[in-house]
C-alpha cells in the first residue's frame, strides 16, 4: 500500500548532496547503532498502525491529503542540512527557494508584488493577517462568517480585537445584506472572506464584498487555507470562479500548502498585497542578522525558527506540477471537484439522504432522511460507524439545519443541530473509486435503517 520506490530516487540525491561538500576535511559523524535504531524503528512503525489509512482513497473524512513523493523526498533530502528559515546564517538556499516558491503562489493570485512568507499553519498565518490588520486599524472590529474557521475568533481574542460574527445564507455563505448591516453601524477594520470553508467548503461572495469595501472602508482579508489553490480549477460553478477572479483585490491571503498544496504538515502561507506592512515586523534583534544586507525571512514573520525543510519541498512540488491553469495540478484539483459533484448527484437521486446545495469545492455534506433532527443525527453517527467498520472513513459535522431542510427549521430547530456526514473528496484518486465509495455507503446505511 505504501509507495517505496522513490527511497531510490532519495539515494542518488543524497550523493549529489554530498558531492558539494567535497572541499572539506574527511568527517564521520558519531557512530550510531544501526541495529539498535532498526529496532526503535520497527516499534515506531508498529505504533504508527493506530492510525485511520490517510493515504487510501476509502478514507475520505477530513482534510487529510498525503504529500507528494517529491515533496515526502525533498524534505528528507533538506534533514540532512536541516536548514532554518529565520535567518540567512541558518539556511541560504532554502530561504532563496522559499521566496521563490512564495513568489509562485503570490503570482498564482495574481500579485506580481507582494510580501510573504512560509509558517507554521493556517492558524500561524491567518494570526499574522489578523496582527497586521489590528496594527493598520487599531481597536477596529474584526468580521467573519459564522461558517468561518474558529480560529478567527480565537486569534481576535489572543490580540485583543474585538470580533463578531456574520450570519450565513443557507448555503454556508457569509450573507451580504447582513454584513451591509453590519458595515452601517461602523467601526469595522477588516472583513474575513472565506474562500471554502472547512465545514462545507462554500465561498464568500468576495465580488459584493469587494463593492462594499468601495462604500465602508475596510480592509479584507481572504481565508483560502482550505480552498486557495482551487483558483486553478477550471471546473468551478460560475458563481464561485467571479469570487475567486477577484482575490488579488484583497489586502491579505492565507492559503494552506499542506493541505490541498500536497505538503507535509507545518507549511501554511500569509501574503500581504502591500510589501509596506513589512516595517511592522521591525525589530532591533542584536545577533541573528550579520551575514548579508539581503532581506532575511525573520525580519517579515513572527516566527522565529522555521524549518527550511518545508521550503525545499515546497520548491520542489512547485517545479515538478507548477501552480498553472489547464497544468497537471490544477487537473488533479479539477477531479477532486468533480468527484464531489458526481457524489452529490448519486445522493440527490437517492431517496434515503438529504444534501444541501451544489459543492463548491470538493466536499460534501449530507445526511439520512428521517422523521426529525434528533432521528436524522443519531442515524448519521450509526451510519458513520457502520461504514468505518468495511473500512470506509468519512466524518461527523454539526451544521446548521437551515442548510438542509427549510421544514425543519420552521420547527424551531436549534440553528446548529443536525449531525451530520461529511466527506472531503481532496484526493485525485476519490474519482475513480466513487462506486467502490459509494457501495460501502449504501450497505452502511441498509444496515442501519433496514432500507
Ligand atoms: C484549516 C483551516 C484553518 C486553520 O489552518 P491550520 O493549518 O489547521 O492551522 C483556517 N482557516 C480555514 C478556512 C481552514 O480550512
């Protein structure tokens, strides 16, 4: 099941590696315990089987995506420099290859000047949009979708901004007449458009937000952690590709290499449309900047220790699937999307399952027909174990019920009340094992209502 045959590839790498070191005296590292490591390593990887099977197309819960070889290899090759972004002293190639990658990503959103750089995660990056948008509008207010990440509020709270929230239409949207509303009574500094949200992956209508912006003065900053590279589909609703046209209008962009950008964790992305808002980060740090009047990244992040091992294969998966419309990578988005699609449409047509609106990305989320909210709920989470046990992985989320069932609603149904299944379709293979997918699935759900 587990692809081996790029370790090949890593060898001949790492003798390549090795050959730009020649100039120096013979060294050995320490010794080390072959046998006694194999040992550890063969209980690690024993460990490592309590795990649900990430890398198989029949796990399709949550936004879990396996790197791509070159990006697995590349990371490997970079741990025997183990170099650290933070300073140019601690890895100059891979700083080099970390703007140049970012560089790529900025231009895929249409900026061909920009400031960023490589963190942690989404969180990371989306708190230093939110720390730089603070630093622009002080004490102002800070907006997002009820649907938007929790993260927002979490990181409004950590700088102390004040932040609310604004209601969704029934297709997971922030709601424009709302935030209008909103916007009317003042002191809002910036607006978080989500582009795919990770409940249901829905995108902000960005195109009236914008038209707003022209009327209250705010800035915006776009959420694409989840859904970022989808700008490359050429398969989007009409709809969500004029959202998606108008993101280099935007203030900042947050966008997750490791999450649809086949990256191993710890490689999120933050860019700012203006390269001014660096002088903020300024510092007067005595001793980490001495080699080179080049820029160095720990001048423009808040993280200080960064592993430049991410950059590198970041690098990498960028040279061998360039971030290209019509290119293989923006197909392989193209499938994940059409894959979600076609589930929807074998769940609409199905008598048992109630989906709400179209996928605008490439997840999904639906649930059992049943009497009520309380019935439909408990049948998701027996539906939800009946397939894990054939081996079908899929995920649990509370959404609100307005989204499926307008009769429900009018029951004075708790706005967040229905539990229901959701399936993130984000590998490419997803298309091809749709029947086997949705086999499972019919058979969970026979066993569950006796229909
Ligand atoms: C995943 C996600 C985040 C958080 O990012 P991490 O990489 O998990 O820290 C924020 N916003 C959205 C829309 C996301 O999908």
């Amino acid at each position: 099941m587990l692809e081996r045959d790029t370790l090949k590839i890593l060898q001949e790498a790492l003798r390549k590696l090795d050959a730009g070191f020649v100039s120096l005296p013979e060294f050995a590292a320490a010794a080390t315990d072959s046998q006694k490591i194999s040992e550890v390593l063969t209980s690690t990887a024993e460990r490592l089987h309590d795990n649900y099977p990430y890398f198989h197309p029949l796990y399709a819960g949550q936004m879990l995506k396996p790197p791509h070889p070159v990006a697995r290899l590349a990371y490997a090759l970079a741990q025997w420099i183990n170099p650290n972004n933070h300073a140019l002293d601690g890895g100059r190639a891979s700083s080099a290859m970390e703007q140049e990658a970012v560089a790529e990503i900025a231009a895929m959103f249409g900026w061909h000047t920009h400031l960023g750089h490589l963190c942690g995660g989404g969180t990371m990056a989306n708190l230093e949009a939110l720390w730089v948008a603070g630093q622009r509008a002080p004490g102002k207010t800070i907006l997002a979708s009820e649907q938007a990440h929790y993260t927002h509020q979490r990181i409004s709270r950590v700088l102390q901004l004040p932040c609310e929230t604004v209601r969704c239409d029934a297709r997971g949207r922030m709601d424009v007449e709302a935030l209008r509303a909103r916007l009317a009574r003042g002191d809002v500094g910036t607006v978080v458009a989500t582009m795919g949200t990770t409940a249901t992956g829905s995108v902000d209508p960005l195109a009236e937000i914008l038209l707003l912006r022209q009327k209250f003065r705010f800035r915006i900053h776009a959420d694409a952690a989840y859904g970022g590279y989808f700008h490359l589909a050429g398969n989007l609703a009409e709809e969500t590709r004029r959202n998606f046209d108008q993101i280099q209008h935007v203030d900042s962009i947050v966008i997750d290499p490791h999450k649809h950008g086949l990256q191993p964790y710890g490689c999120g992305c933050v860019l700012f449309r203006d390269p001014e808002v660096g002088r903020l980060y300024k510092h007067d740090s005595p001793y980490t900047y001495f080699s080179s009047a080049e820029l160095h990244l720990g001048e423009i992040s808040l993280e200080c220790s960064r592993p430049g091992a991410a950059a590198v294969a970041l690098w990498a998966t960028q040279r061998l699937l360039p971030l290209q419309k019509h290119g293989e990578f923006a197909k392989s988005l193209e499938r994940c999307r059409e894959a979600a699609l076609r589930f929807h449409q074998r769940l609409a047509q199905d008598g048992r399952f109630l989906t709400p609106f179209l996928p605008e990305l490439d997840i999904l989320v639906f649930a059992p027909r049943a009497a009520s909210v309380d019935e439909a709920s408990a049948l998701t989470r027996k539906i939800f174990q009946a397939a894990a046990r054939r081996n079908l992985h899929l995920a649990i989320a509370e959404i609100p019920v307005a989204f499926f069932d307008p009769q429900w609603t009018s029951a004075k149904q708790d706005r967040f009340g229905l539990t229901c299944l959701r399936t993130v379709l984000m590998k490419p293979e997803h298309l091809d094992w749709l029947d086997r997918i949705w086999a499972i699935l019919d058979q969970a759900a026979q066993e569950c209502s006796g229909r």
